[in-house]
C-alpha cells in the first residue's frame, strides 16, 4: 500500500510499504530514494511520534495515510528524484512441470521453481499426492471477527477465495473494503493469487487472513512480482 509523507515546505513523497515493514525500514527506504538521513528523519501521525520499532501491520497506518516527515533544524536535505523503475525479474517465477504417475495415464501439473532440486520436486509430488482434491479452508477478514469456512481445490488459483467473498457480499451483504482493495496471508506471508494453493503448501484447515491495503509493483518492499518468494 502507499503512504504519503508531508515534508515541511510543501513537498510530497508517496512511498509504498509492506504490511509486515517497521517504520524503521520506511525511513531507510526514504533515505536510499530521496537521500535524507535517518537521523534527521521524525514521523508524525494524528500530532503523536511514530516509534520506529512500529509493523505496519499493527499501526493504525492505512493504504493512503498521510505522515508529516519534520527534519531536524539546520540541515536541509536535497531531495532528488526517485530512479527509474526495473525491468521485472522473472528469474524466480514459478514454472510448471506435467508429472506422469506409475500406473495412471494422469498427468499431475506440479509447479516449480526453477533452482529445486529433483529431491524437492519430488517431495511436492509425495505432498501433492496426498492433497489430491478439496481441502477446507477457513478465510479470517481483517473487518469481522469471524472465520469462514471455504472449500477449494489446492491446484486451483489464490484469486478463487476472492471470487468467494465477492459472492458472499453481493448475496449476504458481507462487509468488504471498496473496490477489493484487499489481499490474503497465509503463515503471515504474503500470497500471490496468480499462484495455486499447492504452491503456497495450504494444507487441510489452515487458516487464510485478509489485509486491507494492496500490493504495488513499484514497491521496495512489496510488490505483485517480488524479488523472493516467501519461504516454502
């Protein structure tokens, strides 16, 4: 999600931050694109000081917020422009293998990533073997203190629990943010709905909470094609 730091003079940085990001790691983002020292660097939010130790996730930060940056006296950063985007590194990008199983003419879709050893895939396949179907689910939204229960196949998409919810809003009336603005955790890690529920090793009744806020692509920290994968 972005936040909005106000510097005394009138400038603006927008600054995209991860759900699980300290506001320590804001202000060395701050100064690796803009070149103001930490030290020089205080946060405040609502007239009160946003400790540095602070997770986004458990401030009261939200996708939008404004933070006024107040720089020590005297020492006047030069702010210079943010640079120029790179190209998305699909070097860690899934791949998916077609494994064909002893006595069945089936051919199981396994994905992959492309520095597993043959040990590890097959570990995925002895796992996939035993997830073979529906597995249940319980979805926990960060706006209800209750956990719905869904079921899924683990070699369907993240993006089917959207496609749930959505359901549920439009028939009951379930609360969700505008505009599904909102993504999922799982182990307190990120999911990337473009991947299945294999790849992210859900298992039979874990649990699957949603954050509000979105993931950028121009993200440090965060972004929809991360630079690594959650652990696996």
């Amino acid at each position: 999600m972005n936040i909005i730091l106000e510097v005394e003079g009138g400038n603006e940085l927008c600054i995209s931050v991860g759900p699980f990001d300290t506001v320590r790691h804001v202000k060395e983002t701050v100064q690796t694109l803009h070149h103001i020292p930490i030290s020089l660097q205080n946060f405040f939010f609502n007239g009160q000081l946003v400790q540095d130790d602070l997770h986004i996730f458990t401030s009261q930060l939200f996708h939008g917020a404004r933070i006024q940056l107040l720089l020590a006296p005297h020492q006047p950063p030069t702010i210079t422009p943010s640079p120029p985007p790179t190209l998305p590194d699909y070097d860690n990008d899934p791949v998916t293998l077609k494994v064909k199983v002893p006595k069945s003419k089936d051919r199981i879709p396994i994905e992959a990533e492309l520095n597993d050893t043959v040990l590890k895939v097959k570990e995925k396949i002895g796992a996939l073997e035993e997830m073979r179907g529906k597995v249940k689910v319980k979805v926990a939204p960060m706006r209800t203190k209750e956990k719905i229960e869904i079921e899924v196949n683990v070699l369907d998409r993240v993006a089917v629990l959207r496609e749930e919810l959505n359901k549920l809003q439009r028939r009951l009336g379930f609360p969700l943010p505008q505009q599904g603005c909102y993504f999922f955790i799982h182990r307190q890690q990120v999911m990337y709905e473009e991947n299945s529920f294999q790849w992210h090793d859900v298992r039979q009744g874990d649990t699957i909470e949603t954050f509000d806020g979105y993931i950028s692509d121009n993200s440090s920290s965060s972004s929809s094609k991360p630079s690594s994968r959650p652990p696996r």
